[in-house]
C-alpha cells in the first residue's frame, strides 16, 4: 500500500512509509489496520484486495462509523 503515499520528506525511519489510506493502529488492544475508503475511489482493486485479504484470513472488518476516531486508537 505505500505506493498510494504521498510524495514528502524522508527522517529517520523513511524506509517506513505508510500510505495515509491504510494505517497500522491498535484498536481494543489488537495490532489492527486502517483502511480510508477513499481508497476504494483512487484504487479499487487494491481496495478490493484488503477486502479478500480479510476474508480469507478470517479477520474481523469494522465499518469506520462504529470506531471514534479519538477512542484510543493509537498507531501500532
């Protein structure tokens, strides 16, 4: 998914890019990935591929509305 991050300064850990439209957060205390639905729009397919992805590892999907963006939510 970094291919979809946007051009910008490097630092200490720029071999570490997240794109801002998938990013690892902890949630309820699970190492867990947000996913921007805009995403859906830019890339369908690499939308469609997290989507299966989930599905066939048996991982739980969240609609965002249900998860408060300041619930405790913390990169992982």
């Amino acid at each position: 998914m970094a291919r979809f991050h946007p051009d910008g300064n490097g630092g200490q850990l720029s071999h570490i890019r997240y794109s801002p439209y998938v990013q690892p957060i902890m949630y309820e205390g699970v190492r867990s990935v947000r996913v921007d639905g805009r995403i859906h729009g830019i890339e369908p397919l690499a939308f469609h591929f997290l989507l299966s992805f989930s599905k066939d590892n048996n991982l739980r999907v969240i609609p965002a509305s249900e998860i408060l963006p300041c619930s405790g939510n913390q990169p992982a």
